[in-house]
C-alpha cells in the first residue's frame, strides 16, 4: 500500500496515519516531522524552514520535494507507506509521481480528509502548548489560508488520475480508521 494524506491543518491525517503504522506496518512518513526535526537540530535545512513554519508558510517545493527524494533514494526506503503533510500542492504532486514512477513505487490512494475549518481551529488552538509552536491562532489562521489556496489545484490533479477518496474526518477516530482501511483494504497486503 501507498498513499497519501490530504486535508487541511488538523484534519486528523496524522492521526490516522499513525494509526496505519501501528496496526499494519506501514511507514508514516511526516514532511512536517522531517522539517520539524531538521529544526530542532539545528541543521542548514532548519535554519532555512524555521521562519516559514513558524509563520505558517508553506517551505518551496524545491526544498521540500528534495528531502522527500533523500527519503525514497536511501537504501532503506519504504515499499509501504502513507505520506502526510505531502504533497501540498499540486506542482509537488506531479514531482512525488515522478519520483514514485522512476522508482517502480506508484500510488494506490489519496484520501482527502474533509473537514469543518470551525472544528479544526478548535482542535488545533487546544494542543497549544503540547509541543507545536505553530498552532497558535494567527498561525492557524493563515496554515488555513494558506491550505485553501493550494488545495484545489492539489484535489483536480489526483482526482483526475482516479486515485481521490474523499472521507468526513470529523468522526471518531475508530470509525475513520476502519472508512479508510476499507478504501485501502486491496492494497494493504
């Protein structure tokens, strides 16, 4: 199984993805983990991402797109996997494709989690303080902004490849789990 994960900010593809890895296996691969981690450790890449995230920016598809390609050119690249937080956009997309073809590890889903903005300014302003700096209300704010703008282009694309499944992320966390197992129940062995 390949897949990837898009909704807005706090829609819950974190969650969901964790999920995936923890009951089958599969590798959750977190863009925004990587570039939170790059920060934390000070490196170059950090540095460069550090002012943007914090501002609830989206970092340059060339950046972003070039750590993802580290990732899957390693020896020790998942076979399977969900990608979350990436692509955002829709030139990233086409950059993971090409990616993914060239190395013979082509999509099998994109789930969009579709969600209320109310719900998600709810869900995110409440985890303030539990290790994301940029869930702050301003920050949201603009993350969904920013989400909004880039989003459409993002859905037509995987839509028109047939690949998008469109499920409500506001239930339970149990009840999503078990609607996305089921849209991906053929590609998890």
């Amino acid at each position: 199984m390949r897949a990837v994960f898009v909704g807005s900010p706090g829609s819950g593809k974190g969650t969901q993805a964790r999920q995936l890895q923890d009951r089958l296996g599969v590798t959750h691969i977190s863009t925004g983990d990587m570039l939170r981690t790059a920060i934390a450790k000070g490196t170059s890449l950090g540095r460069k991402v550090a002012p943007l995230l914090a501002a609830g920016q989206l970092v340059s598809d060339e950046l972003v797109n070039e750590l993802v390609a580290e990732l899957f050119r390693s020896p020790n690249r998942p076979e399977r996997f969900v990608m979350d937080g990436y692509p955002r956009t829709a030139a990233q997309a086409a950059a993971l494709d090409a990616l993914l073809n060239e190395l013979g590890l082509p999509l099998d889903a994109v789930i969009n989690f579709q969600i209320d903005e109310e719900m998600v300014l709810r869900r995110l302003i409440g985890r303030t303080g539990r290790g994301r700096d940029d869930d702050a209300e301003s920050t949201v704010q603009n993350r969904l902004t920013v989400y909004r703008e880039t989003s459409r282009d993002l859905l037509t694309y995987y839509r028109r490849q047939g690949l998008l499944h469109d499920v409500a992320a506001a239930d339970s966390v149990e009840n999503l789990y078990k609607k996305i197992v089921k849209i991906l129940q053929p590609k998890t062995v």
